[in-house]
C-alpha cells in the first residue's frame, strides 16, 4: 500500500543523498529534474563528509549544475533526516538532527535562499511523512536568518566568513565566497582563501 511505498523510498532516501534529492526535487525547485553523473559524484563526496572520510570539501563546478541545490539546500535536509544509530550512518559523527549547520556566502540573499529553501524541503508532507517524526522546528527559532530543531540542531545562514568564530558548526558550507564580479581582483581572491 501507500505506506509501503513511503517506507521504501524512506529507506533509499536514507542510503543515497542523490536518491534523496531526486525523491524530493519537486519540493527543491519547480524545474523539472534533469539527472546526471556530477550529481552522483558530489552526493558521494558529501556523504563521505558526514561519515568522517572527508573532512574538506572542495566543490569546483561551473554555474547551474546543482552545487547549491544539493550542497546547501537537499544535504542538510537529508543530514538531520538521518538515524545516526542505525544502518550506513551508525555512529557516524556528522549524522542526525542534531547537525549543526553554518551557511556562509559573500551576500546574505544568497546563504537566506538556501537555508528556506531548505526549510520549505524539510516542512514539505514528503519530507513530514518520512522524517517528521524524528524531530521538529523549535517554534521559538525559525527564521529565515536561524533556525533550530528540538534535538540541538541548527542552521544560521550568513554573509562573510567573519561569523564562523563566534556560532560554528558541525558543517560549515561556504557557498560562493566571493561575487563572480571580484574574481579578477587579487586582493579578493587572497581573502577568500585566507
């Protein structure tokens, strides 16, 4: 039955973050899903970051291939969605809702996008039917600019790195560290990477 269905898809969710992201991309974007081999690749890779194997990532793909959807809005979601005492993510340190999530991008309309982007996935009925009860929004701190669940997890989007010292994380996300417009500039670039 339906149940079933909901149960099995749970279940590969669980295993697979490319899985999940195309499980529940039509709560992502209203484009239509277009799959492919880079996609595969970065979920490994990020899967690999919340089992321990990795602990810097560096994603270096062109513009419109799915790096913030996946990274900064589906990766998250699945992270939190995650039982850390059970199956692929027994014991594994990055896993489960109690994750917490730094954000930060060169504009603050960026890191915000993403983080409700990723919120609206997580209070999706796909998402509530599958992981809702495992955890939930702490009412109190739901925000655009932060928000927490009831198992000590958080996600605070920013715009700089300079926050990075003062909140933390479990995962810290840089996503677009600097505007495509200053990547000629030397003195950016240098900022960036310091």
């Amino acid at each position: 039955g339906p149940r079933a269905a909901i149960d099995i898809d749970r279940e590969r969710c669980e295993r697979k973050l490319s899985h999940f992201t195309r499980s529940g991309w039509r709560f992502i974007d209203p484009a239509a899903y277009v799959d492919n081999w880079h996609i595969d690749a970065m979920a490994e890779h990020l899967e690999a970051v919340i089992v321990g194997d990795i602990r810097r990532l560096l994603i270096c793909i062109p513009p419109r291939h799915m790096k913030s959807l996946i990274t900064c809005v589906a990766w998250p979601a699945m992270v939190w969605a995650l039982d850390p005492s059970k199956g692929k993510w027994s014991n594994a340190p990055l896993a489960g809702p109690g994750t917490k999530f730094l954000s930060l991008s060169y504009g603050m309309t960026l890191s915000t996008r993403d983080a409700v982007k990723s919120r609206w996935l997580m209070e999706s009925p796909w998402y509530q039917d599958r992981w809702g009860h495992r955890w939930k929004f702490r009412g109190d701190q739901n925000a655009k600019d932060r928000y927490v669940n009831d198992k000590g997890g958080h996600r605070i989007p920013s715009a700089g790195m300079g926050l990075g010292t003062g909140e933390g994380g479990d995962i810290i996300i840089v996503d677009d560290a600097h505007n495509v417009l200053d990547a000629e500039s030397p003195v950016v670039r240098t900022k960036t990477v310091q």
